[in-house]
C-alpha cells in the first residue's frame, strides 16, 4: 500500500449540511451562521462550498423530524418512490435534496457530502461514513486526528452498498456525517459548537491543500467498522424498556466491552451483563434519539486500514478532467440553481428571522 | 415547649411523574411504583403515583398544546370544562379535581412533583414559598440525610417569576429537579439519585406522621431573582451562547465582570450585574422558547420553627 500513489479527481464541489435532524444544534447555529453571512456559495481558489438547511421544518420546531427521520429517507428505494399529497414532508425533502446536491450515484452529484450530527453519547467527534476504502474521507479523518488535540476523532464505518446508505452524506461522490457528542438534543454548548467549527474549517483546509495539489502520504489509521446493535430489555406486554445502561457503561463510548461485562441495569438493580462472545466497541450508548429505534447501544470491530498516498489529478492529466471553460459553466448552472426557488426554499429558515426556536414538541 | 406549629398528619401524598413527558426519570419511577408501589409505601400514609401528562409521554415530548407545568392558574382551573380548551388545560382541571381543589382543605397533603433538567443543577429541591414550615423541615431533614452530597434548594417564591405547577394543587408542594439529563435519555445515576431522595422524603413524612417533634433548624436556600435571557439581535435571533465558563456552574457564584456569554465569532460578554449572584438552570434545552438563558439566585438563610403532628 505504501509507496502506490492514488491519483483522484479534485474535490471542487462540498456541500455542508445542518439541521438534517433539527434539534442537534451545533449544526443549526453552525450553518445559520454561515448563511447569515451570506455565504450561501463560497468561492476561493478550486472549492465551492454550498452551505445547507436540511430539514427547516423540524429546526423551526426544534424537533428531530414532522414526520419520518429524514436521514434514513436516502436509500435508492425512497429517493426513486412516488410523491403525492400524502408523502411524508421529510420524503418529499429528501428528494429535493437528491436533485440538488445528487442526484446520488451520478456524475452530477457534489464530490463531497458533510452532515453535522450532535449525539446525547460521549462519542467526542466521529467521522461516519459507509466505506473504508474512500480515501478522500480517510485522509480527511487523519487529517483531522493530527489537527485536532483537544478531542478525540475517530472513524466508524457501516458497511451498507450504496443503494442501501440511507443518509444525507451518501448523496455525493464521497460523504460523511460529523457526529459530535454529547450534547443533549435542544441544547447548544459552546464548547461543542466550537469542536465542530473546527472540525469543519480543518475538513475544509484539507480539501483546499488536496485540490493544489499537495500529496498527502499514506499510512495506517484505525476503523471502527459497525457489527450490531444491542436494544434495551423490554416489557414482553408493554414493550418499555425495563432496565437503563448500567452505570460502569455509561459514558464509556469506544471502551472496550468483553464478554460478562455490564451492560444494562435493571429498575430493580439487577446487573445484565454482556453475553456476546466477542469483545467488541460500544458507541452510541444511550443516544436519545435510538429508543423509538430499539437501540441501546452499537458495538463495532476495531481494524487498522492502510490508506494509499494521494493527490489531486494535475490539469490535462486524465481525459475526464473538465476543461475550465466547462467548471465555470457548471459554476454558472449553480449559481442559477441556488437562486431560483428550490434554492430559495432552501435558504428560507436560514435566513428569515427566526426568533425562537420554536414550539418543542 | 412554646412556638410549635402543629400540622395534621400528611395522610394523602402524590408522587407526580410525567408533568414533561419527556424528562425520563420521574416517567420511569412513577410506572414502575404503579405496577408495584412496595418501595414508596409508609405507614398511615396513602402515596399515589401519577402520570400528570399521560399524551406528553406516549409521545416522549415535553407537552402536547401546552406546557402543564405552567397550566394551574386560577383562570384555568376556573374555565368551563371543554374538549376545546387546550389537553393540558383539560388535564390541569382533572388533575385539580383528583388532587385539589388547590388552596381547599380538600386538596392532597403533600404533593412531589419529578422533573428533569440538562443544567447541570445535580439534586435540587424547588420550594414554593419561604413560610413553608412543614416542608422547610423536610428539606432540612433531606439535605441532613444525603450529606455529604448536597442537595441545593432553589425558591421559587418571587412575584413575576413564580408560576402555577402542577404540584401547587397541595398544602405543601415539592419539586424535585434533578440533572443533567438529555431530554428522552434515561440515566442511571440520576436515576437513582432521584430515588434516594424521595425515599428520605417518605421518611420525613413516616417520622412525623408517628409523632416526631421536629426542632426549629434553619435552611439555606437559593431565591431566584432575575431571568436572564440570550442576547439576540434585532429579529430576535440568539446571537451568543452560555460561555464555557459559566456553562455547568449551576450554584456557583458569577461575580460582576464574570464572563457570560459568548457570541458565535468569539467575543465574550459579562455580568454587569451590582453584585454576586448564583446562577441555575444554566441552558436548559426547554428554556430556549421561554427565553431563559439561566436565572440568578441570591442566598438567603430561612428559619423555621418546630414542627409536630396536631
């Protein structure tokens, strides 16, 4: 692996995305402050950065979602369905969102997808992505790893093919969610705030260094590749849940658990311990959001990754490397995107005063 | 002995859970003591666990129309009855009727209220009026009994700030107001914390209820002062947050000139306050609407005489 150069295209076109669940507020205040700024479509030298509100509805109610989770509504299956009058609202978005920054898995499709997340776990900053061999979004992690002292960055992998990813970030040529936690859900901590607005600027250096053209060495970086989740013990008449994470897991994200370790206890304070064989990772303990979903935590597999030196394509070095009269054409189409109504739509919450953040419901 | 006020026995006792639907700890408790109330259960005493918002909590929302906890005021439970009127309002007359009439000779004893909080507030005890003695007592006997965990009490007695909780239908109404936890999350610790508390609580009640004298004590408690809301900017929008500093400093002193905020690009704002205050609900999530950044208290010492059973 050392030693292979990988040679890719420019990572010219970055969508950063917020509010995809509206109360995990990092992301809310972090693109709302961006397009306050008017900056709805940043343009520096090689990188365009289009700044999003995923879901205004539910930001201006300061719910996680109206209707569905509108990051599990970007499978192939729900972005190609029908839409009537009775489609969920979060649908509907979903496939406004595929026609702006996707369409997913074509060549129109923004080269790279960043979701903010805020989690109620102790996970510190994790990159969340659905391959382990996307160098882009690896180099881009250890990049963050090395920049960033006061928190610790880690990767996490679900290996899902693509026409099964059903988040926001799987909509572009290369994505990852950036899930920051803990955070309760309705809260912002300025502390937290700050770790993500780090996280973004660094992510977006490194794209600018990788489009001039630096080359970025290869090397070894950990993987947290998902296995299952654990769900909570429940009532076998009521289904709630009978026991809360045990004290010792608790707050104890990527520690390892091993066979007969606590897990869970019980409102009578009974110990249930760990019965799996294998010692594997926990994350996303207790994350508010994975009750109605039947998840009490998430165990993965720990593995190192080699990852190949990379660089961005010189000009003229491939054949399907755009001429620049075509990127300021595509750059125009944008801009024409961005202000016409869809766009409009899309900047709305962000921009319009909104005073409260609304009913919580 | 001279100067004991005397009370009739605490024969009718709730335990309110649910009042925010999503505030987990009081939820949980209240369900596990209705299926079997073995652990809350005191001699001479009837103890009632209840589910003030049943709709809030099927949903895992703080309320459906209307927040209940604001919902008790004389001109709502006055209202005429009707399925017009907003749920909560619906259920703060239901619950009045079950549990009041609030300011009757009718109405419960003692009520204690389990509520949640993402300040990082720890154990605290919300007490609705400073000539309480009955419940001065209590509290005294509860912050003696964790010690030496402590056990802040916050007063909630002040002319605009007080408001009409669901508890404030009894004689002697309690808030238990224990965090930080996430809205929807349950965790263990606070969890338990919440329990022991209310188990000393109970022993409070069971003591006195047998004939105990409880002697004069004194009580330091926290009387709220001052909301405090976040900066905004002309269209009303939150132009700053809680600063590190102060974020999780739930009773701890903000001196004038202590840093309070700080704005999205980094600028620190001050106190600018006459003197040291100490602030709690610092950035609790369901404060934001209400336009709370935190509220400041100021110490005070309360005295209260002796206490028994008429």
């Amino acid at each position: 692996m050392e030693g292979r150069e990988v040679v890719l295209p420019t990572v010219s076109r970055v969508a950063l995305c917020g509010g995809t669940h509206g109360n995990e507020l990092s992301g809310v205040y972090l693109v709302r402050e961006r397009l306050k700024r008017k900056r709805k479509v940043e343009e520096e030298d090689h990188i365009s950065v289009v700044t999003v509100m995923s879901n205004p509805r539910a930001v201006q109610q300061c719910r996680r979602y109206t209707e569905t989770d509108l990051n599990r509504c970007f499978t192939h299956a729900t972005l190609s369905g029908p839409v009537t009058d009775k489609t969920p609202y979060e649908i509907v978005r979903s496939q406004e969102l595929n026609t702006l920054l996707g369409p997913k898995g074509s060549p129109e499709a923004m080269d790279l997808v960043c979701d903010l997340h805020n989690t109620t776990a102790n996970m510190g900053l994790c990159l969340i992505a659905y391959s382990d061999c996307d160098w882009i979004s690896l180099h881009i992690y250890r990049y963050l790893q090395r920049q960033m002292s006061d928190i610790p960055v880690r990767f996490i992998h679900f290996d899902l093919p693509l026409n099964e990813a059903y988040s926001l970030d799987s909509v572009g040529k290369h994505g990852f969610a950036i899930e920051i936690g803990p955070q309760a859900h309705g809260v912002v901590r300025s502390n937290i705030l700050s770790t993500m607005q780090e996280g973004v600027q660094h992510m977006l250096e490194w794209v600018h260094l990788f489009n001039s053209g630096t080359q970025f060495e290869g090397g070894k970086v950990d993987v947290y590749t998902m296995v299952k989740n654990v769900d909570y013990p429940r009532d076998f008449e009521t289904h709630g849940i009978t026991a809360a994470i045990h004290p010792q897991l608790q707050d104890r994200d990527f520690c390892l658990l091993r066979p007969n370790d606590p897990v869970f206890q019980t409102f009578s304070g009974e110990t249930l311990k760990y019965k799996g064989t294998e010692p594997l990772y926990p994350f996303f303990i207790n994350e508010c959001a994975y009750y109605e979903k039947g998840i009490a935590l998430s165990l993965a597999r720990q593995r190192s990754v080699g990852i190949p030196s990379i660089r961005s394509e010189r000009e003229g070095e491939q054949g399907k490397r755009k001429s620049s009269a075509d990127e300021m054409e595509e750059e125009e189409t944008i801009k024409g995107e961005m202000e016409g109504e869809g766009y409009q739509k899309l900047m709305e919450y962000g921009e319009e005063s909104d005073s409260l953040n609304g009913q919580h419901n | 002995n001279t100067n004991v006020s005397c009370f009739h026995e605490a024969r009718r006792v709730a335990i309110f859970g649910g009042t925010h639907g999503n505030e987990m700890s009081g939820v949980t408790l209240v369900n596990l003591w209705i299926q079997n109330g073995k652990e809350i259960h005191r001699k001479g005493v009837e103890t009632k666990p209840f589910i003030t918002n049943p709709r809030a909590v099927e949903k895992c929302t703080r309320y459906v129309d209307t927040d209940l906890n604001r919902a008790f005021t004389t001109e709502n439970l006055s209202a005429p009855s009707g399925d017009d009127l907003p749920y909560e309002v619906q259920r703060a007359q239901q619950i009045n009727e079950i549990f009041g009439p609030k300011g009757s000779p009718e109405a419960y004893d003692v009520i204690f209220d389990l509520h949640n909080t993402t300040s990082n507030m720890g154990c605290t005890l919300i007490l609705e009026s400073s000539k309480d003695h009955f419940n001065l007592q209590m509290m005294h006997y509860i912050k003696k009994a964790i010690a030496p965990d402590s056990c802040p009490v916050l007063l909630t007695e002040h002319p605009l700030l007080k408001y009409s909780t669901s508890r404030s239908v009894a004689k002697h109404p309690i808030g238990l107001e224990v965090g930080p936890q996430p809205q929807g999350v349950l965790r263990s610790n606070i969890f338990e914390s919440m329990r022991v508390v209310l188990k000393h609580a109970l022993d409070f009640i069971e003591l006195f209820n047998e004939g105990l004298e409880f002697p004069p004590c004194t009580v330091d408690v926290f009387r709220v002062s001052e909301k405090m809301d976040y900066p905004r900017d002309t269209n009303g929008n939150i132009i700053a947050m809680v600063h590190p500093n102060l974020q999780d400093c739930d009773w701890e002193p903000l001196n004038p000139g202590d840093p309070m905020f700080q704005t999205f690009d980094g600028t620190t704002l001050r106190y600018e306050g006459a003197g040291t205050v100490y602030p709690t609900f610092i950035n609790e999530a369901a404060y934001y609407e209400k336009q709370q950044a935190f509220v400041t208290t100021r110490r005070e010492t309360l005295a209260a005489g002796a206490i028994k059973k008429t």
